[in-house]
C-alpha cells in the first residue's frame, strides 16, 4: 500500500496574526529569513495585512479602485521580499 502525504521536510514561520505581520513578531527580517531556507517554499499574509484598505473603502474615506490597489500593493512587497531572499 502507498502511504499517502509530503514526505519531504516542511518549514512553517509563525508570526501575530492579531497585529500587522510587518511590526509584529517576525517582520520582513523573519520573512527574509525562512526564505533563504532550504525548504521553505511559500508564506501566507494574515488578513490583519489587508484591513486598513477594506476599512478604508467600507467607511467610504476611499474608493474601491484606491483599496484593491493598496492591497495589490502591499501583497506584492510580501512577494518581492520572498523571491529576492530565495537562494538561486
């Protein structure tokens, strides 16, 4: 029988999902980290790193084209951090 699941090492990063991940426990620096990480191969953003842009747009103090536009922007600088860290 064929034992099912990952099989290879898997690395996780915790960090505050209760503050904005850019100021709490680990920040960029920990994100920098994990990436050059032989193994580590992907990260999630907490939804704490998007609600200020929705806040923004439900109060109404700006449109839905500036929010999504802000958060595009935020989660791109997640992404461009991790690649740039990531050994070739």
């Amino acid at each position: 029988m064929k034992t099912l699941g990952y099989d290879q090492p898997l690395y996780i990063l915790p960090f505050d999902h209760r503050g904005s991940f850019v100021t709490k426990m680990f920040g960029w620096h920990g994100l920098r980290a994990a990436a050059g990480v032989k193994g580590f191969i992907d990260f999630a953003v907490g939804r704490t790193v998007f609600w200020d842009p929705l806040v923004n747009f439900l109060s109404k103090k700006t449109s839905r084209d500036a929010a999504g536009a802000e958060i595009a922007r935020r989660y791109r600088e997640f992404v461009e951090i991790f690649e740039h860290a990531r050994p070739s």
